[in-house]
C-alpha cells in the first residue's frame, strides 16, 4: 500500500491571495495528518508565491509524519532546506511563470550541480527524490547521481483519455516504474493525480509513495480536510 503524501500549497496559495493569515497551511497540515495523511509535502518557491519560509519552520516543528520539501537547486532555498531538515527533499524544475510544475526536472542539465545539491541534502541526512519524466535517460541519471527516489512525473498520464490513450501512458508508467526499482531507488508518483484515476498508479508494482494536492484540497473546500484525506487513502490503498 503506498504512502499518501498530501501536498498543502494551495492552502497557502489562497491565504497569499489576500496576504493574510488565513487559511493557514500549518493547520491544514494537522487537519490531513488526522486523515490518516503518511505525509505532508510543501513546496518552498524561489519566489515564495505561497509557502512562506515560516510556514516550513512552523511545520518542522509539528509535523509528525514525514514531511517532504519539494525544491529547486536553488542555493538560497538549499541552504534553508539542511538547516530546517525535512525527511526528504524532492528536487523539481521550477519556473516563474508556470501555475504549476509543468514538468520533470533534466538531470542531464549540470549534472555536477545536481551532484552537488544532492550530496549536500544527503550530508544534512535528508532523503533525497527526483521529480523526473517517466524517461529511461532520466532514470539512468538519476541513478548515477545517488538519489534515494524517483517520483514520476503522471501529468501525461492525467491528461490523457481515459481508455487506450491512458493505457498508453499507465504502461509508461509502469516501464519507468519498474528501472526505478531495478536501479535501487524508492518509487515515488505525483501531478495531476485524482480522485478518479490514482488507482491504477498506485497498483503499480512497488509503488511507495504518491504525492497529491490540488485534488484532495479541492475536495476539502466541499467536505473538509480530513474526510477528503481519508477518501484518497481509501483508494490508494
């Protein structure tokens, strides 16, 4: 059964909307860790659009289950993340004008700064997962660089239609799934995940970790936090 890991941005994402103090993440984050959430994940921006660098620290101090700091190779943002030491890192692409994470990181870009990065997460004992396309290149890169994780970019997958195309793309998955573990490396999935199409991700074999936000938040908004975590777990599990 995989781990649910919930994903709190957009919590922060609103009360930035307004730069208030509400809704606070911090809060939510207790919220989803009585759904029965495995984790909560934060993404600390360069540009700081809705995670606050008091939000991690906060956080640090009362998560009680994994916490997961998505991330740039960003030095300042590095330099915070060995500081405050969540469990685990996720190095993802980051750019100021996308919504979102749009896509899987290059490792084959600077591969020495990726090392760099990588090792220094690690000395701080941080766990540390790659944010990748589901791509044998990037797998491979991965695995030359000693990342503990592979968390598989599924945004191609949730686009698709459902039926063949979605196949398609679920046997992708499962490809890249499988070079993963081959490789030593933990299997992680995430983006684009819903209530209606997590199951088949999750049953991909050795699947230990899924990261999901907007879907869960925005169930929240109707039927409250830790309900809506509850109901993801159901079906992940």
């Amino acid at each position: 059964m995989p781990e649910l890991g919930v994903n709190i941005d957009h919590v922060a994402t609103l009360r930035q909307a307004r730069r208030t103090y509400e809704p606070d993440p911090v809060w939510a984050a207790v919220l989803a860790e009585l759904g029965g959430a495995d984790g909560i994940t934060l993404h600390l921006r360069e540009d700081r659009r809705h995670i606050q660098d008091r939000d991690l620290g906060i956080l640090r101090q009362t998560v009680h289950v994994k916490l997961n700091l998505e991330m740039a190779c960003d030095p300042g943002v590095l330099a915070i993340a060995c500081q405050v030491k969540p469990d685990q890192a996720t190095l993802v692409p980051e750019r100021r004008e996308e919504v979102t994470t749009e896509g899987g990181l290059d490792v084959a870009v600077q591969p020495e700064r990726m090392a760099e990065v990588i090792r220094a997460l690690q000395a701080a004992g941080i766990s540390v997962s790659l944010f990748l396309d589901p791509q044998e290149r990037q797998i491979d890169a991965a695995a030359r660089l000693k990342a503990d994780a592979v968390e598989l970019h599924t945004g191609q997958y949730a686009l698709a239609r459902p039926g063949r195309d979605q196949e398609r793309e679920l046997e992708v998955l499962r490809r890249a799934g499988a070079a993963i573990r081959q490789a030593g490396m933990a299997l992680h999935a995430g983006h684009g995940l819903t209530y209606h199409n997590v199951r088949p991700v999750a049953a991909i074999e050795g699947m230990h970790e899924l990261n999901i936000g907007h879907s869960i938040i925005a169930r929240a908004v109707m039927v409250g936090l830790p309900r809506a975590v509850r109901e993801m777990k159901r079906l992940v599990g």
